[in-house]
C-alpha cells in the first residue's frame, strides 16, 4: 500500500518518530530499519523478543529490548497495549525491512528466567522453548546450561509433540517414545478412560463380526463369551431332532388320514408353514413387560428385537420356556448369545444339512440362522460380551490380583482377536488400530505404576455411563511419622450430574472435610440439599465431617488430571502417593 510516494510501514514508523507530521527526511526510515537490524538481526519466524513498549501509534510500537536497543515493528492485530508495558512477543514476519510481531498472553506469558535461561544454555527463544524452560521451573527441575540442552535434546526429538509433556515425562522417569506421547497426552486430556475405549473396541468388533464368514464370527464371539456351549449345542441338536420327529410323524399320520378317509397328504410344504405359524410369530403378553424384573438382557434388548430373537431361536427348536425367558428378558445376555454361537455351529458343521428333513425346511432353518447372525440382537449382545469380559462387576472382588487378572485378560484377548484378523486379512482394518491403542494405554499404565500406585478399575453396573478417577495425594515424610493430612481429589464424570470434583482431606485418622466443585448451579443446589445423607453416613462409621461446595472455573477441568501426573501441588510439598480410577455405568 502506497502513501503520498511512500510505503504504508514508512509511513507508520513516521508517525512514532514525529507524530506532528510527513516532514521526516527517507534518510529517518533508513535509520530505523537499520536500527531494527542492528537489534533483531537475522531474527526467524516463531522467536520470541522481550522489551518494554516506549511509543504506540496504532498497531506501531516502538519496543526497548533489555540491551537498550530499539526495534520499530507492526502488530499483527489490533490489540490493546499500553506504553510503559513489558512484554514478550512472537516474531511472525521479519523481511529485513518490516518487523511483524505477536504479544504473547497467558499461558504464553512472559518468563524472563526462563527466556535468560535459554539465552545462557544458547538455545533459541520460541513458544516451543519457553514452554519447555517454564515446566522445567515448574517441576523443579535445575534449568542450568547442561540441563537445559539435554531437555532440549529430548524435546528436539518428538517436534509434534507438547514440549511441557516432554520435561513432566522425563521428571516422572517414563520411557519416551512416540506411543507413551501420545497416551500422556490423552490422560492430560482426560481422554484415557478404558470404559471408554472398551464401548468404542466393542463397536468395532461388531461392525467387523458382519464381514466374517460363521466360522470366524463363531471365534470371534467365543473370544469374549467364552467358547464352551455345549449345553445350548446340545439343546438345539435336540430341538432339531424333535422337528424330524415330528415331521416323521406328520407324514405317517397324513399318508394314513389319507389313505382311510381321502384327506389331503402332508407336504414339506405345509410341514414348514405350520413351522413357520409355530414358532416363527410370537405373540407376547402385554403385561409381560411390565412384571418382568429389569434385567440386563431387557436393557440390552427392546421388545421387538426380543420377540424376533425368540422367533429365530424357536425355528431351531429351542424350547418354549427359553423362548419365554428371552421375550421377557429375564434371560443372562451371555446364554442368549451362546444360542447364537450354537446356531451357527450347526451351521458350519453341516449338521443341519444332514437332517432327515424336506428342503423347504431345511432352508427355513439356514434362513433363521442366518438372521440371528447378523441382526440387531447378534449386535448388542455381542458388544456387551466384549463390555463384560473387560470389566470387573460392581459386587466383585477388586483387589490388586483380580486387577492384574483383567489387564492380562484384556492384553490374551485383544491377542487373539488381532491373529483372527491377520488369517482373513484383516490386520489393518480399524478393529486392530483400536486394539493397539487399548494396548497401548494398558501398556502406558504399567510405565505410570513404575512411578506411582496408579491403576483404572473398569466396573460394569446397571444405568447411566460414568467415569470416575480418585487421587490421593499426602506429604511422605508426614505419612511415615503418622501425623500428616491424607488429600484426595474423585473427579467424576456422569452423564446426568455432568463433571465433579470432590476435595477430601482426613485430619487425626476421624475428621473429614470434603469440598464439592461442580459444573453448574442447579447441580449445586442438588447437592447441598442431600449432602446431609452423606454427612449422617460417615457420622455413623464415626467420622466427623463438613462439607460445602462451589462451581467450577473452566481453567479447573483438568486439574484432577494434572495432579496425578505431577504439575500440581509442587509447590506445597504434596506428592501422589496412589491413585484409583474407575470407569461405571452408575
């Protein structure tokens, strides 16, 4: 942009030096640029500059740097500075001619230690490298000359990743590769929930399970539900062999009837349109629904994907007690999919084929089977066996052992599955990237126990999805000579109530005082209006406590996490001495 003859920049810089007017000979330009490359030199995009702003015209300031040099340079936007304001600033375009710069603001904010610092260690000043001198303040770490460029090393290697993750890492002993980066960064995040992880794997596997042929989904399933289905196997051979009967005798009973009295002959086909009225359509008590308890295969199920499950089933000659059990859901979701997988047992062991039954029948069935492997009850009920083998049950047993049993489960399992993918080609597909990433974050809390007590306990209950993380920190010195205050912090996440953290702290082995930080208002007040229960409860194990609660500020949403992996409470001497996570449906 031209102005009277002269570019828009000389112009600006005019108007620092002289605000009176255009008089100021070329020869005043020429000096401020060749000031600007006296104190900036060959600066590059992305470096950081400290000064103080002694002249603003606009977005034209004129900044003193530390040695007492002045640069004249341009803002990037129009921002609200003041004169006599120290600041730090991102270089965003620097020609030689024009200077481009970026006031850096909160967590950006200037550190002049950590700028010196990295001046002294000769490591160039970026967001990147203050960020990583600022955590080393932060953890406590010795930023002298050799300190500094070993992280810088360290952080050099892993560009993409978060430089302040890099130096916690480090801190916490945690070995640094690509895949712990990647989780650290997920649980900071809090994005490290396996409950979660295990809903997504589980979607994956059913979303595969519809492109395998019945021997491989019959693996597939038995990975999760167990492959020992000799009773439901049993049942339907039987079953199937009660409809041979029964068609035998039809044909007997039909060939006489017409013999004596000229009655039409019984056909296949009228064998297996009396199948198909039979056991095919289900008509289902009304009041069933009602009276039937709430279990888990009716949470699973609606009624009409029941009914059709139950109708299936029933054309394989399952009994009609069972067939009753489903439609009212009163049956476990695991025997249910166990008909399945003995329904396709049948189905690749060419048993069904083999039946002294007429054609029309014996389609009938391969059509039944064939349904209840690919609908909507196949489905859900494979995805919960995926849920249940990797979860611990509310009332089970949780300790240490049975914890260390579930991870190993999880890793067999995973295993199993990723070697099914392999022989059908299907190593790449998106299942085996979601069970790498499982395995990468069970991997990763392994690395974290090597720190820290720390383990996630995936509990399955009945009702609404939660997530839950407690922190317990405390003063080790102070726990050792049993007179310290033991800390802790339960972050819950739950889909009604939204996100909680609740502060603990237990004073002289009986006192308690707990803090509530909520989401919102209304959840606040839902709160303080039942808190008493709690309140009596611990009362009655003989405690005594107090509570109040407060809403959450929006910089406190991760500092649950935060805590457990060391960027918080430093600076009070508390250190995470355990941590117990778990993921509910609560």
């Amino acid at each position: 942009m031209a102005f009277g003859g002269i570019d828009a920049y000389e112009q600006n810089i005019r108007s620092i030096d002289t605000p009176q007017a255009g008089t100021v000979p070329v020869k005043g330009v020429d000096s401020v640029k060749a000031a600007n490359a006296a104190a900036l030199g060959d600066t590059k995009e992305g470096q950081v500059v400290t000064g103080e702003i002694t002249a603003m015209n606009g977005r034209n300031v004129k900044l003193t740097l530390p040695d007492s040099q002045v640069v004249t340079a341009r803002l990037e936007a129009d921002i609200k500075l003041s004169v006599g304001q120290s600041l730090a600033f991102t270089v965003k375009s620097n020609t030689g001619d024009q200077i481009a710069l970026k006031p850096l603001f909160n967590s950006e904010a200037v550190n002049a230690t950590a700028i010196k610092a990295l001046g002294q260690a000769s490591i160039l000043v970026n967001s990147d490298t203050l960020l990583m001198a600022s955590a080393m303040m932060d953890e406590n770490l010795p930023i002298n000359k050799d300190s500094m460029q070993a992280m810088f090393r360290q952080v050099s290697r892993f560009p993409d990743a978060n430089a302040a993750d890099i130096v916690s890492m480090s801190k916490q002993g945690i070995p640094l590769t690509e895949e712990n980066i990647q989780q650290y960064s997920a649980y900071r995040n809090n994005e490290h929930q396996i409950m979660e992880l295990n809903k997504e794997l589980s979607q994956l596997v059913a979303d595969t399970a519809t492109e395998l042929p019945f021997d491989a989904k019959n693996e597939l399933v038995g990975i999760f539900n167990g492959s020992d289905i000799s009773p439901q196997l049993m049942e339907l051979t039987e079953g199937l062999s009660s409809l041979e009967q029964e068609y035998a005798a039809s044909l007997e009973e039909g060939e006489t009837e017409g013999a004596v009295e000229g009655k039409t002959t019984a056909t296949p086909e009228t064998v297996a349109s009396a199948l198909e009225t039979e056991v095919g359509v289900v008509i289902e008590d009304p009041a069933a629904e009602g009276s039937a308890e709430e279990t888990r295969l009716t949470r699973l199920l609606d009624s009409d994907t029941r009914n059709a499950l139950a109708g299936e089933l029933g054309k394989l000659g399952v009994s009609e007690d069972k067939l009753s059990s489903i439609r009212k859901g009163d049956m476990e979701p695991a025997q249910a999919l166990k008909y399945i997988q003995g329904a396709m047992e049948l189905e690749t062991s060419g048993q069904i084929d083999k039946m002294e039954l007429p054609d029309e029948m014996k389609k009938s069935i391969h059509e039944a089977v064939k349904n209840l492997a690919s609908g909507k009850a196949f489905n859900e009920l494979l995805k919960d066996s995926l849920i249940r083998d990797f979860s611990l049950k509310a009332d089970g047993d949780f300790s240490k052992e049975k914890v260390q049993q579930l991870y190993e489960r999880m890793v067999r399992d995973t295993g199993k599955v990723s070697q099914l993918l392999d022989q059908f080609g299907k190593g790449d597909s998106a299942l085996a990237k979601g069970i790498d990433n499982l395995n990468q974050n069970v991997n990763f809390m392994n690395q974290l126990n090597e720190t820290f007590t720390y383990m996630q306990i995936p509990i399955q209950m009945s009702g609404e999805n939660a997530h839950g993380d407690l922190y317990v920190m405390t003063n080790k010195k102070k726990l050792m000579e049993k007179d310290g205050d033991i800390t802790a912090l339960l972050h819950l996440e739950m889909e009604a109530l939204g996100t909680m953290d609740i502060h603990v702290t237990l004073k002289d082995s009986n006192s308690v005082k707990t803090h509530f930080m909520l989401e919102d208002d209304s959840t606040l007040d839902l709160i303080a209006e039942n808190i008493h229960i709690l309140n009596e409860r611990l009362e009655e194990r003989g405690y005594s406590m107090t509570s109040d609660v407060s809403v959450k500020e929006d910089d406190d949403k991760n500092k649950a996490i935060t805590a457990m992996l060391g960027r918080a409470g430093s600076s009070h001497g508390d250190k995470l001495i355990s941590r117990y996570s778990f993921d509910v449906k609560a």
